[in-house]
C-alpha cells in the first residue's frame, strides 16, 4: 500500500541554476518516508518511545528530471522489501504539473535497539511487522 506525499518547492533549496540542488531529493524522501510512517498508523515517533530505531543503510536515486522553485512534487512512497530485520522503502517522484518523473529511488534501513544492535521487529513488535507485510509491492 502505497501513499503519496504533495510538496511545493522552496526557493532556498534550488542553486544557482534555480533547480533543486540533487541533495535535497534525500531530505524529501525522508519527510515521504515520515508521511508514509504516520499514515499507517506507526509514527516514526512510536518506534522511539519503544526503543527502535531505523537507520538508513543505503541511499539509490536515478535523477530523470528537474524541478524549479514553486513546482509541486508528488512523492508516492511505498515498501519494496520487508524481512522483519531489514526494509527497503521505494519512492516515485513526478512534477504534478507535467506528469513528468523527477525521480525513482529507494532507501534500505534496518531496525536496531538504542544500543544500535540489530533487532528482527518480528519478534519485538508483530503489530507493526504486520502492517510493513501488508504494504509490500
């Protein structure tokens, strides 16, 4: 189960060229990923509270076309992968103005106690594993 995740570009995040700077695509995935988190019922917040944590492994984006100060991007978010220790979260990015694809990328996290030591959220919190294997793609 995918969602998607409106967002209006901010003047400050385009360079000189008055696109957005390729960096910042890393910080619209992450507030996608928060977005996608709380609209399944488990903020990113909750995670915390239970002594989870979710870092990010690995970064792939395939940058297909740019997008200007004041344009709108439509980031739908969804879970490509899910094994209860590891997930790998996919994101489509399009101009919602064009159509145009902007992006395809994904993130990979695992799940860790506070102590950064792995943990099979299968065996720590089944709720929330279930919903994660409901959402595959």
């Amino acid at each position: 189960m995918g969602i998607t995740f409106k967002r209006t570009i901010n003047y400050y995040e385009t360079d000189k060229m008055g696109v957005v700077h390729h960096s910042n695509y890393i910080r619209f995935l992450e507030e996608a990923r928060c977005y996608w988190l709380e609209e399944l019922q488990m903020p990113f917040k909750s995670f915390e509270e239970q002594g989870i944590t979710i870092p990010v492994l690995e970064v792939n984006i395939k940058y297909k076309y740019h997008v200007t100060f004041g344009d709108t991007i439509l980031i739908h978010t969804y879970m490509k992968e899910y094994s209860g220790v590891r997930m790998t979260v996919g994101y489509n990015v399009t101009d919602e103005k064009t159509g145009k694809t902007v992006l395809i990328g994904e993130t990979k996290h695992c799940f860790t106690n506070k102590e950064l030591k792995p943990l099979n959220l299968k065996k720590v919190n089944m709720d929330f594993s279930n919903k994660f294997e409901s959402t595959l793609e």
